[in-house]
C-alpha cells in the first residue's frame, strides 16, 4: 500500500464527515419525507422541489452560496458570530452543515418512496385498534419502510463521500479538517502527478462499486418498498 | 437589369467565402486569473483583425491536460512558464513561439480598507483569522505567496491559518466574501485603471518571491491558421501590452 498520512488522515475525516451527515439527514430527512409522503397542501410541490434542488445545481453554486451566507456578511454568519460560534467556512462544522443540504434529496426521496408504498390501509388498521399516531408511526410506519431506511442511509453516506465541489468551495483545504479524500485526489490530479493520484483514486472507485453493489443486490433480495 | 436569382445566389456564396477566408476563427485556453485582460485585448484583435476569439479559461494544469487529450486549442497563455515550455517538448507546440506574455505580480489584500498597510506588517501581527492562498502545488500564486511567508521568516506562525483556494480565483473569492480576512491575491485580480480598486493591498516587492512568468505559446492545432499567428503576434504588440498593464501585470 501506498497510502500516506495526509491519505489516511482525509480517509478519517471523510467517513466521520459521512457518517455525521447521515444520521443528521435520517433525523431530519425522516418527519421531511413523511410529510411529504402524506400531506395533501399545496406546499408539497414547493418543498419537493427544494429538497431535489441539490440534485440539479452543480455543487459549485451550492458551495458558492453557502459561502456568502455563512460568510461574516452573510445572515447565517452574522447568526452564528452572535451566538459566539464564529464563522463556518473552513471549519469541519461547515462542511456538515453544507453535506446536509448536498445529500439531503439522497436521503429524502428514499424515504418518501418506502412511506408512499406503505399506503394508507396498515395505518388505518393500526387506527382501528387504537393505535395514536406516534404509536402507528413508530410500530407499523417506521418498520414497513426499513428498506426505505436501508437505501437512504447508504445513498446518503456514499454521496458525502463522494462530495466535491461544495468541500472545495467551502473547506479551504485544511488538512486534518477540512480536506477530504476528492479535495485530497484532486490536489495531485491538478499538478499532473497522476501515480499519487491512483491508490486513492482507485479506491474511491472500489469504495463506490462496493457499496452500489451492495445496495442493488440487498434490493435484489428483498424486493418491496424502497 | 434586374439581378436574377441565380446571381443573387452566385454573389451571396462568393461573399460568404470572401468572409471565410479573412475572418478566421482563433480558439484559445487561457489561464483563469487571465481571463479580464483576455477579453479586452481579443476585442482589440477582433476589430483590427476580423478574425474571431473564442476563450476557454480554466486552471492551467486542467488546460494542459486538456490539451494532451485532444482539445481543439491553437493558442495557449498559461499562467506559469514550465507548462507551455512542456508542451513544446513534448510537440504539443510549435518549436521556437514560446514568449513571456505577462509577468505577474502578488498583492497581499483585503477586502476591508485600512487592514493591510503598505508594508505588510499586518501579516507580522498576526491579528488575523485567516490567510486565503492558491494551492501552492497548483498555482503559481499560491507558490509565490508561501515563498514570500518563507523569507518573512512567517511560514509556521500562519501555518495553522492558512486557507487554500484551488486556483487563485477561489482565493480571491475566500477574501472578498470576508471568510478570510486576509489573502495572497494576483494584482491583476484587485487592480483597475492603474490603481487597487477595493479594499486594501500591500503589493508585494519582487524580490520575495520568484518572478511569475506567463508564458504563451502556438500549439500545434493552431500552426496553419492564420488567425492563431495573428493573435500571437498582437499579444507582442503594444496595444496588447497597454492592456496587460492597466490590469497590473508586468511586462
């Protein structure tokens, strides 16, 4: 192996950054798709269409926004300086904040897709037998769409990992806190050393296969919702 | 004599071929942090020459690869003098057009007025947060500027506060949205009309760092069109060279 220290130090940031943002995106994304799986307001078709938006804007833009808004004139910067926490830009807090909303649609339309599929029939049983709505949620909904769960998971962690462009915008390159395992490809891809580039970058390759794999053949398996 | 249709034809397709033949199309890769001056100075050409610009900008080594893998390409200003000296080796380019097109120069600034002094003492005091530079291994700027960090004999004090920019447009970008207080900028980037235009800056003396040569070349796509030639040409000339000035650049 020809990993260095700054290799495996973006390798550890990386997968801590990954695998903060998806439980932060399970905890927000889950009352998100399920209001959105069961409302009937006019307002779905605007919040969708801002959850998907990451998914149509190149990260660049997202980068480029978050970084004027968190910056010291931005309102989320002049919010979180108030409240003495600084600014987020070049800090592993900012990157959470920004994988959030990157991956958000990755963890979202999963869950909205296994909600929907439940229908509405389990839910009313459930009623008829005097099931409250926390009980219905947490004893039928929850468990129908573990699928669901399993696929948003593993899309949103792997998206995170693969996230470039808003790391790039908004990290600075730090080592050791901001500069993740694309930031650290990128750097000898740039300065045409490809040979440094190939251990990570073919393990990226392998990192994402596998987990795709992994994904398609669990779908496989278990077909149903999700 | 009313012009028949076929005439009218016959002269509309020789004046088409007339235009074709005199206005030819030039494809350019430019360095990113060339990408103002590029504009004026093809506008220049085009008026004078009829011939036609079409700029594509990005970061140097991106160019580069771009331009071993087939881009379409003719003339190349790059940000540094070893990439288009490479090419030439490697036949990439025409043997013998290589010429120093623009020096550059490195300005510390910020977007605050007041905050850097005409001495960069403000790097000495170290009341800063941050410190925006272009990835030294990548762009030449970002060279330059911890060359100069090295002989002010600063490289570790601000070690923990630098930022890195992926070019030096995004350096650039970490300053003037106030996340870096400070930053290692091209003059070019701050400069208008003979003057910084916002903020304040400490133009850095040349001889703190390396001198940032910024070396064109005609690439081998680009040997037979005679627009290409021409534009090689009006970059030595002194209406391209009033241009590169007035954004700071050296000559």
């Amino acid at each position: 192996m020809s990993l260095s220290a700054t290799d495996l130090s973006a390798i550890w940031l990386t997968l801590q950054l990954a695998s903060l943002t998806t439980v932060l995106l399970l905890l927000i994304g889950t009352p998100v798709a399920w209001w959105l799986a069961r409302t009937r307001s006019r307002m779905k078709g605007l919040i969708g269409a801002v959850v998907a938006l990451p998914l149509v804007l190149p990260p660049t833009v997202i980068g480029f926004y978050l970084l004027v808004t968190m910056g010291p004139h931005g309102p989320v910067g002049q919010l979180t300086m108030a409240m003495g926490l600084g600014t987020l830009p070049f800090t592993f807090a900012g990157l959470v904040v920004g994988s959030v909303i990157y991956s958000l649609p990755f963890v979202v339309q999963p869950l909205q897709n296994a909600f929907e599929a439940i229908g509405d029939r389990p839910l009313e049983v459930a009623a008829t037998l005097r099931a409250g709505p926390w009980d219905r949620f947490f004893t039928v909904a929850l468990p129908l769409a573990r699928p669901g769960f399993v696929t948003a998971s593993i899309l949103g962690f792997a998206h995170t990992v693969g996230e470039f462009g808003v790391v790039l915008m908004l990290g600075g390159n730090i080592p050791g806190r901001t500069r993740t395992v694309s930031v650290q490809i990128f750097d000898p891809v740039e300065a045409m050393e490809y040979a440094e580039a190939h251990w990570l970058a073919g393990g990226m390759l392998l990192f994402s296969f596998v987990v795709l794999l992994a994904l398609y053949s669990s779908r496989r398996m278990r077909p149903g919702l999700g | 004599m009313k012009p028949s249709p076929s005439r009218l034809l016959a002269t509309l397709g020789a004046s088409l071929l007339a235009c074709a033949a005199h206005a030819a199309e030039v494809q350019v890769a430019v360095a990113a942090n060339f990408t103002a001056p590029i504009k004026e100075i093809a506008a220049g050409f085009e008026k004078d020459s009829g011939h036609k610009v079409v700029a594509a900008f990005g970061p140097t080594g991106g160019l580069y690869t771009q331009v071993k893998n087939g881009a379409p390409f003719e003339v190349f200003l790059a940000a540094d003098d070893t990439t288009p000296a490479r090419l030439e080796s490697e036949g990439e380019a025409v043997a013998g057009s290589r010429f120093t097109y623009a020096i550059g120069k490195l300005v510390l600034w910020s977007a605050t007025a007041g905050r850097v002094d005409d001495k960069g003492e403000v790097l000495k005091r170290n009341a800063f947060r941050h410190l925006s530079i272009g990835n030294p291994k990548t762009t030449p700027y970002g060279l330059a500027a911890t060359q100069v960090l090295d002989r002010l004999g600063l490289a570790d004090a601000v070690k923990p506060k630098l930022v890195e920019g992926t070019n030096i447009t995004q350096a650039y970008q970490f300053v003037a949205s106030g996340n870096a207080e400070l930053g290692f900028v091209a003059l070019s980037q701050v400069y208008r009309d003979g003057r910084i235009s916002g903020g304040s800056a400490w133009i850095v003396p040349a001889g703190l760092y390396e001198p940032i040569r910024q070396d064109a070349v005609l690439l081998a796509r680009g040997k037979g069109n005679p627009a290409a030639v021409a534009l090689v040409e009006y970059l030595k000339g002194p209406k391209a060279a009033a241009v590169i000035k007035a954004y700071g650049y050296g000559l």
